[in-house]
C-alpha cells in the first residue's frame, strides 16, 4: 500500500503575519535603497561645490602668491637699504638674536611642513602664471602689426610732441636730444601732388563698348499663364551688360587625340612637325598632360591655391587622373624639362645684380622632418625647412624674384645658396646669420638694413593709445615739458619714426619717369637724399647714442645689450647693433631703405603655407620655388598675363625640340614608330634668353614701335 503524504496546515492567521513580514522586508530594502541614494547625491554634490571651491582657492593662491613675490622682494630691497642701527640697538643685537632662535626652534616643526606646502603651491602658480604670460606673448605676436595702422594711431601724438620739442629746444640750448627731435619737428615734407588718374567710366570702358549681344529667341514658346503657342507681341527687353564665365571649369579638362602631319622641305630635305596655332602641345612627348593646363594649375598654385584643390577645380578624377598627375608633370617640366632653360635664363640674369632684397620665411617639408613614409638620411633630417627669397629692389633697373629651398635658417643654408650671386649690396632684417656670411665673404658686401623692421621694433615699445590720449591734452603741457626735458624716450622714440614716416615720404617721390633718363633719375635721387634724408638719419643717430648711455652698454666692445630692465630697451639696442648698416642707402640710389621687396614676394608663398601647411618631398618643395621664381619675375617685369607668354614659350621650345629628333631620325628612315624621347642637348640648345621676360617684354615694346 502506498504511504500517504501528511498534510501540513496553515492557518490563515499565519499566512497573514508571513506576509506583513515580507511586507516590511521589502520597505525596509526601499527605504535603504532612497538614503543611498539621497547620500550618493549629496555626496556628488559635495564634490562639486568642493571642485569649484579648489578652482577659486587656486586662482586665489595664483594672484596672491604673484602678489607676496613682488612684495616680498621689495620690502627685502627696502630694508637693505634702509636699515640703520645705532650704537646702543648694535650692543642688545646678541640678546635679541638669542630670542629669535628660541622662537623660531618653538615654531620651526610647526611651520616646515607649512612652508613645504606653501612652496609646491607657489611653484605651481608660478607654472599657471608662465604658461597664461607664454599664450599672452603668442596672441601679442600673432596680432597683425602694420605701420600703416600705427602711423595713424600716432599722427595726433607726433605733432604735439613735434610743437613741444620745438619750444622747449629753444629753452634749453644745452640739451642734445631736445634738439635733436626738434631738427626732425621742423624737417620739411614734399606736397602732395594734385594729380590723379581719371576715372575710367562705365561708358567709356571699351569692353562694355565692344562686347558681343547675346539674344533669347522666342520662337516656339507657349505662354506660361494660358498655354497657347507663339501668340506673343513681342517687344525688345532692357539691356543687361554683365562678366561671366566663359567655361565651366569642371568642364575645362577634355581628353583629345592630336595629330600634327610631319612635314619634309623638297628644297634643303628638313623635317620639321606642322603644329597649328590652335592646336594644344603636351609637356613630353610621352606625356598625356598638355601644358595650356599645366601653366594654369601652375598660376593658381602661385595665386597661393594648394594642389589637392586644383585638382578638385578641374575635377581630374572623372577623367582618370591620379591626384599626383599634375604634380608630378609640372615637376617634370621645370625641373629636367622644358620649362629648365627657362628658368636658368632667369637665373642667369638674376644672379648678375648689384643688389638684392634677402629674406627668409619657415615652411615645413614633412621628409625633411622626418614625419614621412619616405624616409631621407640622418644628416639630411632638419626639424624646419625654410624658403629664402632673393629679390631686387624696387628702383634697381632688373626686376626679379628667386625662390629656394633651404634645409633649415642656419647661416650655411643661407650662404650655399647666396654664393652664387654678385651682389654687392644686399638688403636685409637684422637677422644674425647675414652678418656672419658677410665676415666670411671674400669679396666687400656691404648691407642695408631694413628701416621698416627698426620701425616696427620702436612702436611695439610704445604704448600709442595711451600715449596720444596724454600728449594731445591741454592739461598735461607742463608734465610733457618735464619729461622732455628729463629725456623719458617714449617721446624721443616716437619722433624717430616721426622722421623714418618724412624719408618714406621723400622715397615716394623718387620714381622714374616713363621717359626719365637714368643719368637723371640718378641725379635727382642723389640730391633729395642729401637734402632731406641724410639730415633725418643724422638727428635719428644723435638720439639713439644719446639714449644708448643709460639703456644700452656695449658687451666687449662688439654687441650691444640691454643695460636695465625696460621695453624702451630693445628698439635701443636694435639699433646700435645695426647701426653701421641703416644709412648704406644714402650712397646708393638703386639700393632702398627696406626690404619690403623681398617681403611682398612672399606673401603669395605665405598664403599657400597657411592653406596646405607642408609640401612632401626637398624636390617638390624645389620644383613650387621655381615655379614662384617664374611666374612672380614675369609679373615684376610687366607680363600681365604670364600664362599666354609660358604658352609662347613652350610652344617654341616643343617646335624645336621635336624638329631637332626628326632631323636625326631621318638619317635612318625617319621611324615614327619608335618612341620619342627629347634629347636633353636639344633642351640645352633652345635660346631661352629671348624669352626671359626682361628681354621678352623688350621685344614687344620694339615690335609694337615698328608696327
């Protein structure tokens, strides 16, 4: 028989208690569940407000500590100097050091540990503090500094200084720099010339005149509002003139296939390839990139356009071109190909003249940095590449500008590249490496240093808002009598650029006449820089030596530093460490106060560092420098479109060469199947000196006399 199972009963009352007690189990989970939580929010709460109280305790500690530093080391100074004990103070001097020991035993554990504490707190301030003055100093200099924009801050303030220099200079016979600012007050400046160009108007602009009219026909037309067909009256609309584009230039790039018949003179047996006017030739002849589109990526390359841009522009991968395609043909072209005669034409010339504008500015080669797949040698590895620009000066009679790339600023970069020129005289900042190519040089280089550059020093020492609010009021006459007379430079300062802004004013008076003789123009630059110049530099110089005996002191008997602690001091010392070199262009008409020459050919290259950064590779950074070298050298000598005349050029130079291999292959039966390859001799054989853009826009001007 199977055993039954017993039964366990449980009462209802039971049943109730059990589940009151569950009942409570679970409210007391809850309520333990709400206070962890309510403490884990106050808690989080309280490191907030203790985050915020650190972050104001620090900002706290950084101003103060700044504060006890700088009250600390004077109050140190104050009693340095101050303390003075008498007889009897000097015999209880024993007694009380012995009750300072005493004390300071007593307190020497408590406070250790304060001053430890208190000594990584200031240290980190101090770092807080270095760092906010280094992110001050790099937005300072960031800051877009023109002396245009500071001579007309300071106009107001140079005349007040100017009338109050000349008055009291007549007070005080015995004081140089008051006299000397004086002579500057009372230089005379040239009148402005009421000559203006006439304003070109729209209706006389002969390209409004001469344009072509375009006209909308209407036949087949069917009203927009009923629908009927050609039931019009018509009537002529106004007329719109507008400049649009001519061609898409997404559209620009077309794939052709160009043939050009071989020609065979029955008269001597010459060959030579018939090439249309109109008919495109390419950059080799085993190259499928033609060079109209080659100098037009070139210009806009120039025009500071980056290639990855380019390329997007002229949308080169719907044609099945590799973004380097262009890159590399205009590579190609200027460095061992057609556009290399070119080139060393302009070289050639260049590298004859008697002075030159030298400049320098940092653009990063990833190679070089050793940040590329590719990697260079050990020795080749510079942390900065650089770009030098070699550019005559604005009144010299050849006009260039040669690009070049550098490994790094260093003055041995600098002179590889300098040796090959003639120049006598350059023109430079005061950057150090050039005064250390000159010692070295062989042969006598006198140089030119930048006035603009010393200009730019001397304002940024000068706090000209202030100082034009405090000169030009009425009320502060006396203080600025005082102050003259005590010679504060500030106001000495400003009347030296108040005499460099009358030079400028003279230079610009000083450009050739379309028909000047240079014997003339010679004669006459001569005369104005003796009558008006020379007298400016000279008072400029008595106000610097002047200034000189308390800011500056001259290191071994060669350099010159800064004697005290003050921003005056730097435009000071700026100057008597160049000051042999500011006036070289009083001797010289054809040599310019500046190098600002050498600074406008840059600014294009300077554009295109901003948007690409880098270039990849020494070569290709190269091949952009003498593109630059080409393209800018054309503008300077008046070649306004330079992309027409490279065309001519290389439309010649591709004539010739080609005509050259014909010629050659004709002795074996003339093979047109063979490949075609230009000889480098035929390259170096083409008469590139025509077509220097000196002598080619010479050229023109005869052709178009005789016409």
């Amino acid at each position: 028989m199977a055993r039954k199972t017993k039964k366990t009963a449980v009462s209802t009352k039971d049943l109730h208690r059990m589940i009151a007690e569950l009942q409570a189990a679970l409210d007391t989970e809850r309520l333990d569940h709400c206070a962890t939580r309510s403490l884990a929010a106050i808690q989080l709460k309280a490191c907030e407000v203790l985050q915020k109280l650190l972050i104001k305790a620090l900002d706290l500690l950084d101003t103060h500590c700044a504060s006890l530093l700088l009250k600390g080391e004077i109050m140190i100074d104050a009693l340095l100097r101050e303390v003075e004990l008498d007889a009897k103070e000097l015999e209880e001097l024993p007694g009380l050091e012995r009750v300072l020991r005493r004390s300071f035993k007593q307190f020497k554990g408590k406070i250790e540990p304060k001053i430890e504490e208190g000594k990584t707190a200031l240290a980190e301030a101090e770092d807080e503090l270095a760092r906010r003055r280094g992110e001050a100093v790099k937005a300072a200099l960031n800051k877009k500094r023109t002396i245009g924009s500071n001579d007309k801050k300071s106009t107001e303030a140079k005349a007040a200084v100017g009338n109050a220099v000349i008055e009291e200079a007549e007070k005080h016979s015995d004081n140089e720099l008051l006299h000397a600012a004086a002579e500057i007050a009372r230089a005379e400046v040239p009148s402005k010339s009421s000559k203006t160009a006439p304003l070109l108007g729209k209706q006389a602009d002969p390209n409004r005149r001469n344009a072509p009219v375009l006209k909308s026909s209407a036949h087949g037309r069917c009203c927009p509002y009923c629908g009927e067909k050609e039931a019009f009256i018509e009537v002529e609309g106004p007329n719109l003139f507008m400049r649009m584009l001519h061609a898409r230039l997404e559209e620009y790039i077309k794939p052709a296939h160009v043939k050009n018949p071989v020609l065979q003179c029955r008269a001597c047996g010459k060959h030579h390839m018939h090439i249309a006017e109109d008919m495109p030739v390419p950059v080799d002849l085993n190259r499928t990139v033609g060079q109209d589109l080659l100098f037009d990526c070139a210009r806009m390359l120039t025009m500071g356009m980056p290639m990855n841009r380019v390329n997007a522009i002229f949308d080169t991968a719907a044609l099945s071109m590799s973004p380097d395609t262009i890159p590399r043909n205009m590579h190609h072209w200027m460095t061992s190909g057609l556009g290399r005669p070119l080139l060393k034409a302009i070289l050639k010339k260049a590298r004859k003249a008697a002075e030159a504008c030298v400049d320098e500015t940092p653009f990063s080669c990833l190679q070089q940095a050793g940040m590329s797949k590719k990697k260079l040698e050990d020795e080749d590895i510079a942390r900065q590449a650089c770009l030098l620009t070699i550019t005559s000066p604005a009144s010299a009679g050849y006009q260039f500008a040669v690009f070049d790339s550098l490994r790094s600023r260093s003055a041995e970069a600098i002179e590889g590249v300098l040796r090959d020129y003639q120049a006598t005289t350059w023109i430079t900042d005061a950057y150090g490496a050039y005064s250390s190519i000159i010692s070295r040089s062989e042969t006598k280089i006198e140089r030119q240093s930048c006035l603009a550059h010393f200009t730019r020093v001397v304002y940024d020492s000068l706090n000209l808002e202030n100082m034009s609010q405090a000169v030009t009021n009425p009320e502060n006459r006396e203080k600025l009598a005082e102050a003259l007379e005590s010679g504060t430079p500030a106001y000495y300062l400003l009347m030296v650029t108040d005499a460099i802004g009358k030079i400028y004013k003279w230079e610009a008076t000083l450009k050739a006449g379309e028909d000047e003789d240079p014997a003339d123009w010679m004669k006459r630059v001569n005369d104005c820089r003796s009558r008006h110049a020379e007298p400016l530099m000279t008072q400029i110089d008595k106000i610097m030596v002047k200034l000189a005996e308390t800011y500056a002191v001259q290191k071994k008997g060669r350099t010159w530093e800064a004697a005290r602690v003050s921003p005056y001091a730097k435009p000071i010392v700026y100057y008597m460490n160049n000051r042999k070199n500011f006036g070289i262009f009083l001797k010289n008409p054809y040599v310019t106060p500046d190098s600002s020459a050498a600074e406008r050919s840059l600014r294009p290259l300077c554009v295109l560092r901003n948007s690409c950064n880098f270039k990849q590779s020494p070569e290709y950074m190269q091949s952009m420098c003498d593109w630059y070298t080409v393209f800018v050298t054309a503008r300077l000598n008046g070649i306004e479109k330079p992309t027409k005349w490279l065309k001519e050029y290389g439309r010649a130079i591709f004539q010739h060469c080609v005509n050259e291999e014909l010629n050659r292959r004709s002795d074996d039966g003339l093979d047109l199947a063979r490949k075609f390859e230009f000889d480098p001799q035929d390259i170096k054989s083409f008469d590139a000196d025509a077509w220097e853009p000196s002598t080619y826009m010479e050229r023109l001007r005869q052709e178009q006399a005789g016409s």
